[in-house]
C-alpha cells in the first residue's frame, strides 16, 4: 500500500471515531488499536517515511481540533494527536 492510501484509511478511521458518538473509554481504546495498527503498517516505509505520515497525520488532527467546536470531536483528536506525536521523538 502506498503512503497516501495509508494517510487517509488512517485519517478516515480516526475522524470516524470523533465524529462518533462513543463513549471516551471506548474510544480511546480505539484509538490505542488503531495507533498499534498505524505503527505495524508504517513499519515497512523505512523510519524516514514513516515519521513524515507521522508527522502529516498530527499536523492534521491539531488543525482539525483547533478548528471544531464540538467537544468530544477536539478531545477525540487530541488525544489522536497526542498518541501519535508520542512517537516522533
């Protein structure tokens, strides 16, 4: 699968998730699952290509959380971005 497949299959899971009505717990376990399934897929990329889809995915999710004023949307990808960036450094 090529990286811009894989960016917004990923994107599109995670704004499924804010865009849900879950409850929290239950999306911050889905959101965990899809982080480990992100990290299994982007392995193959190489370090450099995976930290760019990386980085591209949480510029994304701090953007649409700046812009939105639904609060369990914003917290949804808070918490995305979050989990995400925790694997930049």
């Amino acid at each position: 699968m090529r990286t811009p497949e894989l960016y917004a299959r990923f994107r599109k899971r995670i704004e499924d998730l804010a865009n849900s009505t879950r409850p929290p717990d239950t999306c911050l376990a889905e959101l965990r699952e899809v982080q480990r399934q992100f990290d299994a897929e982007v392995a193959a990329f190489g370090s450099a290509n995976a930290k760019l889809l990386r980085e591209q995915l949480c510029e994304q999710f701090e953007m649409e959380a700046l812009r939105t004023t639904q609060g369990h949307r914003r917290d949804v990808l808070v918490v995305a971005l979050k989990l995400f960036e925790r694997d930049l450094n």
